[in-house]
C-alpha cells in the first residue's frame, strides 16, 4: 500500500533562540553606536563664552599702574550626556596681545547645564593710560574632556568686541 499522505514541510528560519540572539546583537551595537556618537559630539561641541567683560587698575601704592581684566562667563556642550572637563586653562589675548593666561579646577556638567566662571587676569606691561576705548577680546580655552567612551584635549574660543567706558585707570 502506497501511502499518498504528504509530510509537513519544514519551515526555514532562524529559528526562535537565534532570532532573539540576532535582535539583541543588533540593539546592542545600536545602542553602542548612539552612545559612541553622543560622547564624540559632547567633546566636539565643547564651547566657551564671554557674557560680560570688564577692565580696572587695582588702587596701588607705587607711579605703575597694573591692568586687570574681569571675564565672566560660561562653559557648556553640545551634550547628550554627562561631560567632565579637566585641566582647564583660559587664554585672554585683547588687540592681538596676551593679556595672561588663568587656570580652574576640574568640573563637570549634565546635559543642558553650563558650567560659569569668572577670571581675573593681570597685565603688568601694558600702559593703561594709552588704552583704546573698543577692543577686540579672544578668549580661549583648552581642556581634557571626558565624555562617556572618549576623552580627548580640546580647545575653543570666543570672540567678540568689547567697548569700556575710560581709556585708562
């Protein structure tokens, strides 16, 4: 006797343990892959800015007058995430001149948060009395910068032109 009745056919697949397998693969290197790209952006998007600027003589006994810079402003990231800066340091050039140079403690910040801060930075060689009343100010700062998976040194500036209110002390 013949037997006329068909075998079911297999199905071919991946099969149910390596279909979930597969799928958790993926949305790890996924994930991975994101949270690569956040950390690379919040260290490349660091930036820095100069929210108010101010220039003064400090009273002194002696003919020579010193000048001082008061620079405020704020630190921040186009982060994703958590974002630590380490070995800060400020550069203040004004009219092509270095003013000085400050340095800060170690800091971080979440995302959408800043970071202020407010320098103070000393000149003893220029003339105060011979000043212009605009100048043009470049702030720089370089710092080492960790975010998630990457750390790396950085470095940034602003800009701007500044009006102050005497020419000299």
């Amino acid at each position: 006797m013949a037997n006329d009745a068909e075998k079911p056919r297999k199905r071919r697949s991946l099969g149910g343990w390596k279909f979930i397998v597969a799928i958790v693969l993926i949305l790890g290197y996924s994930a991975a892959a994101a949270y690569g790209v956040m950390s690379d952006t919040s260290i490349r998007g660091l930036t820095v800015k100069m929210f108010n600027v101010s220039r003064y003589c400090p009273t002194q006994s002696s003919s020579l007058k010193t000048l001082n810079y008061n620079v405020r402003g704020a630190i921040w990231s186009a982060s994703s995430i958590q974002t630590s800066l380490s070995h800060i340091t400020f550069s203040l050039s004004v009219d092509g001149s270095l003013i000085g140079t400050a340095t800060q403690g170690d800091t971080s910040f979440g995302p959408g948060q800043s970071v202020p801060f407010n320098l103070t930075l000393t000149n003893p060689t220029l003339n105060p009395t011979t000043l212009p009343v605009s100048s043009k100010l470049i702030l720089s700062l370089s710092a080492t910068v960790a975010a998630g998976l990457y750390s790396a040194t950085e470095a940034t500036s602003d800009g701007t032109t500044q009006a102050f209110t005497s020419t000299g002390c």
